[in-house]
C-alpha cells in the first residue's frame, strides 16, 4: 500500500573546518502516496544530505520526518522499511544475480521456496528473468542497475529512495532506464524520492519536482509548472535552457505587464505570486524554442554561431546592447537558414514568456 511522506521544517548543519555549514536549510514538503517527486539542483545544494535523513543515515539537525504520520526523524535506518538504491550499485562480485536479490529477504527472515518466488517476480520485473546465475561482472551497467532495483523492490518497501541511479549509465541507457524505472515505480504504485542533477530526467520522470539551491527549496511544482512559471530567476535559468531579457515595466493591467525590452513592447504575463508597478525592472524569461528569427518588428541582432542539429538550428544571436541569446529554430526543407554574421530580428510570443522581478 502506498504511502504519504513528510518534511516538516527539516535541517542539517555540519562542521567544516572550524566552519558552520548549513547543508539543508529548513526545509518542508509533504509527499502523496505513490507520488514519485525528483530533488533537483547543483551539486552541493543540499539534495542527497535530504535524501540520506529520509532514509536514517543521516539525523537531522532541527524538524521532522514522518511516514504516514508516524514520526521516524530517530528511529534506526533498519526500521524505517525504506528501500535505498545507490549511485554505484553496491552488488556483492562473489555472488550471482539470484544470491544478490536474495539477499535482503534471508537477512528479513525468508526462507526457502519464499525466497525463489520473491527473487523471480523480481527480476521479471526489472526485465533480468533469465539471468538469476550470471555475475555481475557479467552484465552490463544498465543490467547491473537493473539488479540493484530488483534486491530492493523484493523487501516491497513502503517507500523507495534512489540517489542519482542513472549517473554511470551512457546516456541512451539513461534514457531507456528512466523509462523503465518510472513504469516499475507506478505498476507498484510506490512512494518514491528520486535525486538528480539532470533536468531531462527529473522533467519526463516525475509527478513533481523540488528544485534546491544553497540548501533551500527554491520551488515545488510539476514538470510544466517549473518549466512555464518558474518563480526565480535560478529555477528559470536552471530547468532547461532559458534567455532572460530586461526592461521596464510600462504598464500594468492585472497579470499582464507591458515591458519595453530592446527594440520592443511586449506585453507579458508577471509570474505567480509576484507583484509589479510601472516603472519596476523586469525580467522576461524566453525559452530559445519560443524566440525565433522573425520578419518585421524584433529584436535586433547578429549570428554569433549557427549550428545545424538535424531536427533544428541552434543560432546564438549578440544583441545590440551586448547581451547573447539562443534561438531553437526547428529546421524544415526549403526554410531559411542564416549563417555567421548576418544580421536579423528575433520574436516571441508573448503568451509563452513569463516576467520575475529583476
């Protein structure tokens, strides 16, 4: 059965060379049951130190954890009933495929015909059914993953934790794997919390995303919500690739802001939560699939670099004022494609950009 999960206010401070270092700084979320939520950010930002308090390894320093409304902030990692899969796999070399996935269940107290029935649903499971007496330095990365998922998801823990399982794997391995595991995390129906630096892994794999920074939590949302409103101006340039254009505020009319940005007035919705008067600075955030060459009105500049990718060209464009951008211009036969030097004009929707205060 499915579990819910709670941070409450959840932080860890260590000491570092005579220095005080907050790791995780008070953070709070709530988890649904069966919800698979990402920990996203920079490397140090604070998302494996959350991750390994979930699963014990590390007590925090101030709040509480809960599962299901049972605090579990001090209760030892071997009672919390959390699954943990790791970065580098931790197989055991001397023993087989089986005797891996086995493991777990004659540690729990599982014996005999039990122990053969869990560890082969497991491993058809993962996709490995016939390959319970191969090593694993016989298999390859992603089967080796594979293995790793399946010891776990035998002891059918309530929730499952994985730090950044993917990372060894080549990258259309990765591809492939995070599709496979997101299929085996709803076909359970587990709780799951997923860290990762990879913004394409965390957009296409999880029900919601937490992206971190310095410690904190920068913003919670879906997929489309941190990518179409991204309530700072770190999650809009972190989460996939974004241009950010400044102007001033001319005009206010509700959520809709008129901005002058160079060569330009766009009129622009101002993100969530956010409040303008005319005269404010603004930050515009663009993604380069929605700021393409344009005929007529634009904003003006010169090709710095254009690079034919198949399904489309990338140009990175100087802007008068000296600022560079990138347009994703999808490439079409018979469509026109500017070259180093040339001077054109870039447009955007306006109902696909969003506006922060700068």
């Amino acid at each position: 059965m499915a579990v819910a999960l709670e941070l409450k206010k959840v932080s860890k401070v260590f000491q570092k060379d005579r220095e005080i270092v907050r790791a995780v700084d008070d953070v709070s979320m709530t988890v649904a049951p069966g919800e698979m939520v990402t920990f996203l950010g920079p490397s140090g930002c604070g998302k494996t130190t959350t991750l390994r308090m979930v699963a014990g390894f590390e007590i925090p320093s101030a709040g509480v954890i809960s599962i299901d409304g049972r605090d579990i902030t001090n209760v030892p990692v071997n009672r919390r009933d959390i699954g943990f899969v790791f970065q580098n796999y931790a197989l055991f070399p001397h023993m087989s495929v089986f005797e891996n996935v086995a493991y777990g269940l004659r540690v729990k107290g599982d014996r005999g015909e039990e122990v053969r029935r869990k560890v082969r649903e497991g491993l058809d499971l993962v996709g490995l059914g016939k390959a319970e007496k191969r090593f694993p330095n016989q298999l390859s990365g992603g089967e080796q993953q594979r293995v790793a998922l399946a010891r776990v998801l035998v002891l059918q823990p309530r929730v499952l934790l994985m730090d950044e399982p993917l990372s060894n794997l080549d990258a259309k391995l990765r591809i492939h794997m995070r599709t496979e595991i997101r299929r085996i995390q709803k076909h359970l129906d587990v709780t799951c919390l997923y860290v990762t630096h990879d913004q394409g892994e965390a957009l296409t794999m999880s029900d919601r995303i937490m992206v971190m920074h310095g410690g904190k939590v920068e913003q919670i949302g879906t997929p489309f919500e941190i990518y179409s409103d991204p309530s700072s101006l770190f999650v809009a340039d972190f989460i996939g690739q974004a241009n950010i254009l400044h102007g001033d505020v001319l005009e206010v009319s509700g959520k809709t802001l008129s901005i002058a940005l160079p060569g330009i007035t766009a009129k622009v919705r101002a993100v969530k939560d956010a409040s303008f008067v005319k005269g404010d600075q603004a930050a515009v955030v663009v993604r380069p699939e929605n700021l393409l060459p344009a005929e007529g009105e634009g904003i003006a500049g010169t090709i710095l670099t254009a690079t034919f990718l198949g399904g489309r060209m990338e140009y990175e464009v100087a802007l008068e004022g000296g600022q560079t951008v990138l347009s994703f211009d999808p490439f079409l036969p018979g469509k026109r494609r500017w070259t180093e030097g040339e001077n054109l004009r870039l447009a955007f929707d306006p109902a696909v950009a969003v506006a922060l205060p700068a």
